[in-house]
C-alpha cells in the first residue's frame, strides 16, 4: 500500500511524525507551494519567500536521505492551488491507498484536512505533533477547573517535566522567574551585534524572482535577504546568539533603540515557527550556556521561559479556545486599522519606526509589537479582526496559533482576562523609559494635553474612561481609577476631546 506523506510549510523537520514508519520502496513525500497559503491574507514578500526557499532546500535534503518527494512550485503549471487539490492530484499520479499528516498549526487547515477522508475515500491519518513538548490534550488537563491560565503556573510545570534549569527538584537559583532584572531601559553606547545573515543562494534567489513577480502588491520589502533557510544555517544562527547575544538577552530585551531593530533577541522564531529548530534543542543549548558561564541565569532563564514556557503556552490557548477564540473582542472594538500601520506614514516616532523596521524586516521583537504597534492598538480601540490579521501578515513568524493568542489575549485583552491578568496599556512614559524613541519625535513625551501631546498620553486615560465598567474591578489597574477621579473636570474632558480629535485625524 502507498502512503502519501504530506509535509505543510511550517514543518520543516525530518523527524516530523508524519515521516514515521516511512517506506522508501513505495511511499511518496508531497510538499508544495499553493497560491491558496501565500494569499488567504496577503502575507509579507519576505515571508513568502523565507518559506519557499526553505520548503525548497527540505525537500532536497528529504531526497539526499533517500526518500521520494513530489514537490510542487508555486509556477508549476499543472498546480492546483490548495493543499485538497494538491493532493487530490497525487492521489490520481501515484495511486496512494493511504494520507498520514502531521497535526497542522492552524485550525482552519485542520478543518480542511478533516474533509479529506471522505472526499477522496481514502484512510487519512493525522497524528500529533510531538515537536512541540506539551499536547493539547496535556494543556487540556492542566488547565481543566481554572478558571484563569497562568502562564507563570504552566511554565514551571514545563520546567519540571524537561528538567530544565533545575537541581535536586528545586529550580536553579532558587526562583523560577528572573523577569524583574530583565527590564533594562536602552542605554548609548551599547554595541549591538550584527544580525545572522546568509548569503543569498540559487534557491533562494529563484524564489526572490518568483515572489517579486507574483507578489508585487503585498506589504513589505524582499531585500534585504538574511534568513537561515536550511537545518544547518538555521542551527548557526542559534549558535550566533548563544555566543554572542545571550548573555546581554536578559538586561535589554525589553529595550528598544532607533535603527537597532534587532537589539540582542535570538531571532530564531522564524526556524522554531517552521521547524528548522526544535523547541527543547533551543532551551537545552541556553541552559548549557549557563552552566559553560557564558551567560548569566536571568538571560538563560528569560529566554527558556519564551521556549518553553510562553510558546508551549500560547498554543495550549489556541486550541483549547478555538474557534470561538477568533471572534472574541472584550471591549466591543470597532475602528478600522489605521493606514500608517502599512506605510509608516505617522508623525508618532514609536510607530513609525516599529512600522518601518517591520515593512523592511518582516520582524519586530516582543516589546515593540506589545507596548508600541499593539499598545495603540488597544488604547485607541482596533477592531481585534483586523489587528490579528495584520500581525499575521506581516511577520515571518507568525501562524495563527502563536498569533492569535498573542495578540487577541495579550496585547488586546479580548478574551477578558482569559491569557493576561491585566490590559497592556501604557502611556508615553512607558515608552520614553524603553526608549530612544521620543527624542525625534514631533510630539512631547511630557505634554499630557494639547496638539503637541503626545498621543499615548491622552488615548492611555481615554481608554480607562471608556472602558471603566469592564476594568475598574481589576485589581492591577484599579488604582489608576483612583488618579483618575483625582482629575478636574476640565482635565477628564480635555482628555476626551484630544482622543476624539486625533482618532477622528485617522479615519
């Protein structure tokens, strides 16, 4: 009996489950490009093209390893377009008796895929995704009865279950959590390492080509070209920020600074988020870092705690949650997304920077896309649809299932309180201590009022009123209420006709 194995784009690995038991005398491995992935939201050029080239060099060191592969280019004529039609036409071509799967990481892929058995008749196997270390059914049972998931609670049982960071049953250190020396404020004079670039190869530039024909009109720039798009690169660029970000990653990596995109972060989500890179491998290299004393236990444990913790995390949420999840949106939001989001075109230097690195980079790191893109987001009341859809399309780590609990749970608040225990919200200050930001921007910091305010300012106070109702029970922010109704009338209604003033200029 053939069996026709089918590898989706974002699991690169060739220890993926649905390779298990493969057959090199009669099985086939389908992998392929489709119009239907790169466009059901208009993703990112740098995206599209980081995922072809990669699908591109795994299906070339599948067949180095002996196995079958039918792989199919997006300028393929004869390509179908959808996953289903892909493998309807395979199925036609080689005679398969059998589909084993891999879990997808995305619900509406799994809906689809869920048809297939009894649309070509055929026995459809999916089996679970054991690259990453928690199943839904574990998270399942470990959230059961919770009334709120705490992420602090899951990682530390993560931390037992991998023995990771840990002695005699205790966690090195003697906490589990360094996140209180993690918040560094930028400083001058910091020198920042260069970012892990691969040279461009045949492969990769035949996908630019191809990407910057079909593609043309999708957010985003194709060049510069830096991504990892083997194993092998992918691995150095772990081994790059083991050796030289690391030990810095703890102090600074809530810090953001002009024309630093790329501060001290790992940058190896995108490999993670394909498979290229396997969570516990990550997690194991840092914490041998630790012990070797090339990085201090904060650094360490912050990033396994990204690893091990929040990635496994955020995708228990998902698919325990979906799909009700998507459509969730706690403060009944309603406004449109503002076009600077896609040219950058915003006199807010926060935003225009974050925007611009992000247009360039198809990359933004955690604070920027928390306290500056998604902090405005949520104070000026987006829409949760159209935000989540933009964080999907614009980062080359992004799938729904570590986007969509991010963003709807922790940078919207949109579940109510599901995932975080309070809205992320923050005035100008906030970003002014993070910062270098605010020195080149039109606006003042300083100024709460008024033309020349700047518009964090206002908006931060604005949301509080709007949403006092739902909020002022919530024993983080409840005390800002009591600043609030310390505020003169003239105060409470300047800061209203400032945010009306300024949402209305972006309509």
């Amino acid at each position: 009996m053939t069996t026709l194995c089918v590898i989706l784009g974002d699991q690169l690995s060739q220890s993926i489950a649905s390779l298990k038991g493969y057959d090199s005398s009669k099985d086939i491995v389908l992998l392929c490009e489709v119009c239907e992935e790169a466009t059901y939201v208009r993703h990112h050029k740098k995206k599209i093209a980081f995922l072809f080239s990669a699908m591109r060099h795994f299906a070339k060191s599948l067949e180095n390893n002996g196995f079958t592969v039918k792989y199919t280019k997006l300028d393929d004529p004869d390509n179908a377009g959808s996953f289903k039609g892909e493998v309807e036409r395979a199925i036609k071509n080689h005679a398969i008796k059998h589909i084993v799967i891999t879990h997808p990481g995305e619900y509406r892929v799994l809906a689809d895929i869920n048809s297939w058995e009894s649309h070509f008749g055929i026995p459809v196997e999916i089996r679970a995704d054991d690259r990453f270390l928690c199943s839904p059914e574990e998270f399942s049972n470990w959230a059961k009865n919770r009334k709120q998931c705490r992420m602090e609670y899951f990682y530390r049982e993560m931390r037992k279950k991998y023995s990771i960071l840990m002695e005699s049953g205790e966690p090195i250190g003697g906490h589990w959590n360094y996140d209180a020396e993690n918040r560094k404020p930028a400083k001058a004079g910091l020198e920042v390492p260069p970012p892990y670039a691969n040279p461009l190869d045949r492969v990769t530039q035949e996908v630019m080509t191809l990407c910057a024909e079909r593609f043309q009109d999708h957010f985003g720039d194709l060049e510069p070209f830096y991504f990892a798009v083997t194993r092998e690169q992918a691995l150095e660029a772990l081994e790059v920020f083991i050796e030289q970000r690391l030990s810095h990653f703890g102090d600074y990596q809530d810090a953001m600074l002009e024309s630093e995109p790329w501060m001290y972060h790992a940058h190896i989500s995108f490999y993670l988020n394909c498979g290229l890179l396997l969570p516990l491998e990550c997690a194991q290299a840092a914490e041998k870092a630790y012990h070797q004393k090339k990085a201090p236990l904060n650094a360490v444990e912050g990033f396994i705690r990204q690893i091990i913790g929040w990635r496994e995390y955020v995708r228990g949420i998902y698919w325990l949650k979906m799909p009700a999840y998507a459509k969730l949106n706690f403060f009944e939001c309603n406004k449109n997304l503002p076009d600077f989001y896609w040219t950058a075109n915003t006199q807010m230097n926060c935003l225009r920077q974050c925007v611009s690195e992000t247009k360039k980079n198809a990359y933004a790191h955690h604070i920027q896309r928390l306290m500056v893109l998604g902090n405005f987001a949520l104070i000026a009341g987006i829409d949760p649809a159209q935000v989540n859809e933009w964080f999907l399309i614009v980062y080359a780590d992004a799938y729904e299932w570590v986007e969509l609990p991010n963003v709807s749970g922790m940078i919207l608040f949109a579940d109510g309180g599901y995932l975080a225990s309070k809205p992320y919200a923050a005035g100008g200050s906030y970003i002014n201590k993070m910062s270098d930001y605010c020195k080149n921007c039109r606006y003042k910091v300083a100024q709460k009022n008024g033309d020349a305010a700047c518009p964090f300012n206002y908006l931060y106070w604005d949301f509080l009123a709007r949403n006092r109702e739902k909020l002022e029970s919530n024993h983080r922010i409840g005390m800002m209420y009591k600043t609030f109704d310390r505020m003169s009338n003239d105060k409470k209604k300047a800061i209203e006709a400032d945010s009306k003033k300024f949402l209305d200029s972006l309509i």
